[in-house]
C-alpha cells in the first residue's frame, strides 16, 4: 500500500532515523526531520520545520562528516 502523499515510507523509528542520517551524508535534498504520517502510519522524511535533535548529537555528526569523506573519495 503507497501512502497517499508519494512519498517514501519508513516503518520504524530506527528506520527513518536512519534515512535522515543518510539525507545529510549525500548532502542533495537532506531532511530536516521525520513524522508520523496521518494518513498511511508510517514515518517519512521532511525538509520543513525545526531540525531534529538526532542531527545534534556528536556521534551522528561525526559519522555524518565520515562517511562524506569516504563517499569523496569514491567519487560519488
Ligand atoms: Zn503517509
């Protein structure tokens, strides 16, 4: 079942926790935050509103900058 709004849907927390981290390691479009949909009950990815917490945290930072690092010299 696709949620009404098109967009991707994520079924955990966890899930989309981690979509929001990988938003900001490719850098295009990144999300701000997540929500819990209304309409289909799961969570998706927003670029409106107040950044999330999780994008404040040292460790996800850290990872973040990392794992940029690593796609530059990919070449991605
Ligand atoms: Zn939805």
């Amino acid at each position: 079942m696709r949620c009404p709004t098109g967009k991707n849907s994520y079924y955990s927390e966890p899930e989309v926790q981690e979509a929001l981290i990988r938003s900001h390691i490719r850098f295009l479009q990144a999300a701000k935050n997540y929500y819990q949909c209304n309409d289909c009950g799961r969570f998706h990815l927003t670029s409106q509103g107040d950044p999330n917490l999780i994008l404040n945290d040292p460790e996800v930072k850290a990872r973040i900058k990392r794992e940029q690092r690593a796609q530059e010299w990919t070449g991605h």
